[in-house]
C-alpha cells in the first residue's frame, strides 16, 4: 500500500527507498480532517532506534481507520525511518 505522508511543516517529503522498521511510541496525536478515507493525523512520537538514544519527533501523514485505531497514548508502534534522514518516517 502506498501512503501520503508529510512533514511537520506540511510540504510532502520524498518517498522513503532506503530505511528500516524501527519501534516508536505514541506520546500525542490528533485527528487533522475528517474528510475523506484516509484520515490525515499528526502525531508526537519518540523514535527508539537501537543503535542511538530515542528522539522526538511530530510527524503528519494520512492513515486508513485500521492503522488510526493502532495510535493509543503509549502505544508501540514500527514506523520506516529513512536511512538518508532519521527525521524523514513513514507509520507503518
């Protein structure tokens, strides 16, 4: 399946050909439009890569309901960090 996704600023980001999964919690998100199928949300989460200390990080990018329902306060969830810049994510 391919996603939209965005950055915080809101200007679509280059899509993510060389990355890895790595485990991110969920700190805060909201629901940003009601609109269509695929919601857009913006969501706090810090990035727990194992190899360096976790780091924060608010990121946009439109979800279907079955990836919205996986975002709990505290929640675990794998994101697709970019090899080329760790701020560039994709929720998986």
């Amino acid at each position: 399946m391919v996603l939209n996704f965005f950055s915080f600023a809101g200007r679509k980001t280059a899509p993510i050909t060389s990355g890895r999964l790595v485990e991110a919690r969920v700190n805060k998100w909201k629901l940003l439009n009601k609109n269509s199928n695929n919601r857009r949300v913006a969501v706090e989460l810090t990035i727990l890569p194992p190899d360096r200390m976790g780091y924060d990080i608010t990121h946009k990018q439109e979800l279907n309901q079955t990836q919205i329902s996986k975002l709990q306060n505290g929640a675990m969830i794998q994101v697709l960090v970019s090899a080329a810049d760790p701020n560039n994510i994709q929720i998986q």
